[in-house]
C-alpha cells in the first residue's frame, strides 16, 4: 500500500463528499470541537446534531460551561445518554478555566492533560482545530486501516489499537493535510467503509485496499465475543398531581448517576410484585405498562406502575412542576417511562 496514494485520494474524496455538520465550519472553534468530540463518543451523528447547538447556545464558552452546575450541564446533556461524558466535558472546562485562564490549549502534551481527554479526542483537536499532524484513531480509523491492509484480526484487542495508530500516524505524516485526512479517515468509516457492507463501489482508497483485492471485506475485522449482559429488573411509579410529579434523584455514582427518575425498585434476580410495592410504601400500585430497554452491559426491564400520591412527600423524594422537567437530567429510558405515564407528550 502507498500511503501517499491513500492520503491524496482520500483528501480529494473528502472535499466534495464530507457531510454538512454543525461543527464542521471553515473555521474550526475550539471549544465547538471539544464539545462535538465527546458528544460524538458513541452517540449517534444524527442524535448529536439535533442537541449540540442547544447545548452551545445554553453553555456559549468554556467559561459559562465551567460555571455551571453539574444539575444543569446533565440537563442539557440530556438524551444523549453516557452521561459520564457530561461530567468530564464539565471538568474539564474547569480546568481549562484554571490553568489555561479559559482558552483552549493547542498543545498535544497540554491537552492531553486535561480531564476527560484522550488520545483520540487530543488528536482531533490538535489536528482538526489546530493543523497539527497528530494521528486519531477510533472504531471507524481501526476498521478501515485492517481492512486496507487484509488484517482478519479482533478490532477492539491491545495489540492491534497499537498497530492502527502507528498506521495513523504514518499515515498523518504522509498526508497533505492533517485537519482533512483525519477527518477522511473518520468520514470513510462512518459512510463507506461501514461495518457491514462496506460501500466498495463508491471508495476513494479501493485501489489501495487489501481486503477489497482478497474478498476478505465482509469477513474483517473478526467479530469480538460479545460480553454477557446482567439483567436488571426496575418497578418505576408515578405518583401525579395534576401539575407535578414525584421524583428521585440517584446516587452520584454508578449506573445513571446523579439522574432524575420516578421513584424505583430494582434488583437483578426477578421483576417485582405488586405486594412488594405495597411493602414498599407504594398505595394501590397499578400496573400501566412494560419494557426491555438495553444498554451495552445490561438488559433492563421495566414495569410502570401507577399509584396513589402520598399526602405528605416523603423524605427522598421531590415534586417536580411538570412543565419543568425538561430542565433536569433524566435518562432516555425514564423519558419513555414518563411518556407511558402520559406525563410527557410522545
Ligand atoms: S474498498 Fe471497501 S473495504 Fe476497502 S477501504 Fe474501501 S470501502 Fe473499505
């Protein structure tokens, strides 16, 4: 393979083929970036579309991003899902506040430094912000460097997310522009050499590619062993009045952390009776609907249950205006529980 070859092919490619995307302008903002990198961390593009400039227009500097509150950056984190990236994004503005008095640095070495950042994210800045040839490698790059190269190996193993970024890397230096390349690189995973049926006909880098010459291309890379999901079973209750609804609000640690929700029963071995709702202080527990929601670790399921609102709230749980919860935290599958409540429209 000539890595000149595939960098100018794929830069050519990228210049009338690249997606119109909110963060890609002219002129690439650094704090715009850092915010679309760690949305973009296993969020769909289309989901991350619809979010990011509300997000932006909410939070329009690292400074404002920095000095709000974790409640509300979850807030308007919300729908997106993996809120562990929120919290980082949060932290990480903070100590772009306080070592870099708010600017973001173009340092590799600095921003790798920073909290929640990477080598991939540092690597996208650094490169697609501020033209350095720092190579990014991620499920999209790895994908198709093995597939140019006719590597039938485990993507996600050690040993070969060392050998995809020694290619980057190479690759990266050998290109015209590093801001184009990488984001070609990116650009091809998501929309050509996708993970099944790779859009062959339609690549720029075809003559380059190994797999393609081998008939390997559906066959790499190999399939990793899919870890076993835990089960997990939640009875969630709505106790309404006519304008607000109780909720709680979980640990700061764990699964959905630190979210909004209606007050809920877990536990991992077997759904729950409505006589342990009762026993659970829940008065004349209705069942209105069930669901399986799944996450990468977990098979959670659902059952939504109705009940008699408390005359006095108890102690760990807080009514909520109902025209107000679009400005708290609450996980994807909660706003599915709160639409089969008819608490928020469908
Ligand atoms: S030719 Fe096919 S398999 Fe090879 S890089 Fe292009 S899209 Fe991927």
């Amino acid at each position: 393979m000539n890595n000149t070859a595939l960098t100018s092919s794929l830069e050519r490619w990228f210049a009338t083929n690249a997606r119109d995307l909110p963060w890609r302008t002219t002129h690439r903002d650094p704090y715009r970036s850092l915010v679309s990198e760690l949305m973009l961390q296993q969020t769909q593009v289309s989901r991350v579309v619809e979010k990011f400039e509300p997000f932006l227009e909410r939070f329009p500097s690292v400074a404002a991003l920095a000095e709000a509150t974790e409640d509300e950056v979850l807030a308007a984190w919300s729908g997106l899902g993996y809120y562990r990236r929120a919290r980082l994004l949060h932290t990480c503005a903070k100590a772009i506040v306080d070592r870099h008095e708010g600017v973001v640095p173009d340092s590799l070495d600095e921003l790798l430094k920073l909290p929640g950042i990477g080598r991939y994210t540092a690597g996208a800045i650094a490169s697609m912000v501020f033209g350095q040839r720092a190579p990014i490698v991620d499920g999209n790059v790895t994908r198709v460097l093995l597939r140019v190269h006719n590597k039938p190996i485990p993507q996600a193993d050690k040993a070969t997310v060392d050998w995809a970024w020694q290619r980057a890397e190479a690759l990266v230096n050998a290109c015209d522009d590093p801001a184009t390349f990488n984001e070609a690189m990116m650009e091809l995973g998501a929309t050509v050499c996708v993970p099944k049926g790779p859009r062959c006909l339609q690549c720029p880098i075809s003559a380059e590619c190994g797999a393609l010459a081998a008939g390997t291309t559906e066959s790499i890379p190999l399939p990793k062993p899919r870890a076993k999901q835990k089960h997990l079973y939640c009875a969630s209750v709505v106790m309404r009045s006519t304008r607000s609804v109780l909720l709680e609000q979980r640990p700061g640690s764990g699964m959905w952390a630190g979210m909004f929700q209606l007050p809920t029963l877990e536990r991992e071995d077997r759904a729950h009776e409505p006589g342990e709702l009762v026993e659970a202080g829940f008065a004349d527990p209705e069942h209105i609907e069930s669901f399986t929601h799944v996450t990468t670790h977990r098979i959670v399921e659902f059952a939504i249950y109705r009940a008699s609102a408390p005359t006095k709230t108890p102690e760990n749980l807080r009514k909520h205006p109902i025209g107000s919860l679009d400005t708290l935290a609450i996980s994807n599958a909660q706003m599915k529980a709160l639409r089969i409540a008819g608490i928020l429209e469908s």
